[in-house]
C-alpha cells in the first residue's frame, strides 16, 4: 500500500514527518502544496479541512499531527531506526523533548513569523524582544540538559530529534543560538550534517526566499 505524504518541503513539520522517512527508507509519495503545485492544496482540504500539513494516508487511513504521524510508522511500517523506545520509562523522555522543541522552541520561532506576516501596521512591536527572552530562557536548558549527551534522549536518534532538527534550524534563523550555549550549537550541528536532514535542507533550499524575515546567507 502507497504511503503519500500531504506537505511543504520549507514546512518544518513537514520536515518532521520526512525526516523518520528518509532514516528508513520507506517508500511514500510526496504531494507538494505549493501553489506551484495546484492540486495539492484542494486534495489535502478534503482530507483536513483546516488545511494543516503534514498530512499522511496510507490506505484507507488518514493521520494528522507530526508525532502521531511519526508513532504510525514505528507501529505500520517500522525500519531499522527506531524512534520511539520500547522501554516505557526511555519513551516518556524522548516524547518529553518532542514536546519541548516543538511547544517552547518551535513554538516561539513561530510566533515571530507569524508577526512577520502581517501588514506592517498591525505588527507587535514589543514581541521580537520577548521571542528573543524566551527563546534564551529555552536555550539556556536545552544547552544544560545536552551535557554530555549526543541526541536529546534515550541515548540514540529518536522522535526528540527529528523535532529538534527543523525547531533549531528556524529558531536560529529568528534569534541565532549564542556562543555561551555550545552544547547547543554542537547538537545543532551534528543534527545539520545527518544524512536525512541534510536532505530535507537541500530540498527546502528553492524556497527560501517564502522565510518572512529574510533567510540569512548560512545553513
């Protein structure tokens, strides 16, 4: 059965969901929905009216949100990387920082973007520096917790991981990671020279010019 992914290849969730794909292999489709792309939009709307992507099928099933996207493919179409621990008390932490990074970093950078976006009349002029105070106070624990550590949990590349690679890439874009925190800049770094992430970089690379603040010359 067809695996198709419904996404965007500059969407950082739906870097999430490629990112376990391409660690094992599977066989999917991809439909774009770009606007370059005019069918892709129309068909994920009939699957997900609220028009959020990624967007998985397979089959006669429909799963929706990147990290139960990502637990479907460990259950229904497990590789040899697996994501999601089978030890009960390894799978808390791993879902644990799949939540930080997409709730406290993710989520932060987001909100930036999101700003950027609007009309420059109805821009928050306040909020720059608060996503800046609040994505320092994020990488201050993240660079503690990363003590030692060469993946965000359990020891191996995980679930936490595949959240951590598009949260860190964009939230460096916003407000760059400083150099007190090396712990984080290193596992930023390592997750940049994975083969799978390096690949959804260099697809999201024609679409750099959609970033709202401006893509900076590095990455």
């Amino acid at each position: 059965m067809t695996l198709t992914l419904y996404g965007h290849p500059f969407s950082s969730y739906t870097w999430k969901a490629l990112i376990p794909l391409y660690e094992n292999g599977t066989a999917f489709e991809f439909a774009n929905v770009d606007p370059a792309n005019p069918d892709g939009m129309p068909q994920l709307l009939k699957l997900w009216p609220l028009g959020k992507f990624p967007v998985l099928v397979d089959g006669d099933r429909t799963i929706l949100e990147s990290s139960t996207l990502i637990e479907h493919l460990q259950i229904h179409h497990p590789g040899p990387v697996r994501l999601i621990p089978a030890d009960p008390d390894a799978a808390i932490e791993v879902r644990m920082l799949d939540r930080i990074f997409d709730n406290h970093v993710m989520g932060q950078m987001q909100r930036r973007v999101n700003d950027a976006l609007l009309p420059p009349e109805r821009r928050d002029a306040a909020l720059a520096a608060d996503v800046n105070a609040q994505l320092d106070k994020i990488y201050a624990w993240l660079d503690a917790w990363l003590e030692g550590r060469d993946w965000a949990a359990d020891g191996q590349f995980s679930l936490a991981d595949c959240a951590a690679a598009p949260a860190l890439f964009y939230a460096d874009w916003v407000h760059q990671i400083g150099a007190g925190f090396a712990n984080l800049r290193a596992y930023r770094a390592r997750l940049l020279a994975r083969p799978s992430i390096v690949r959804v970089v260099d697809e999201a690379r024609p679409y750099r010019h959609y970033f709202p603040l401006g893509a900076p010359d590095r990455d």
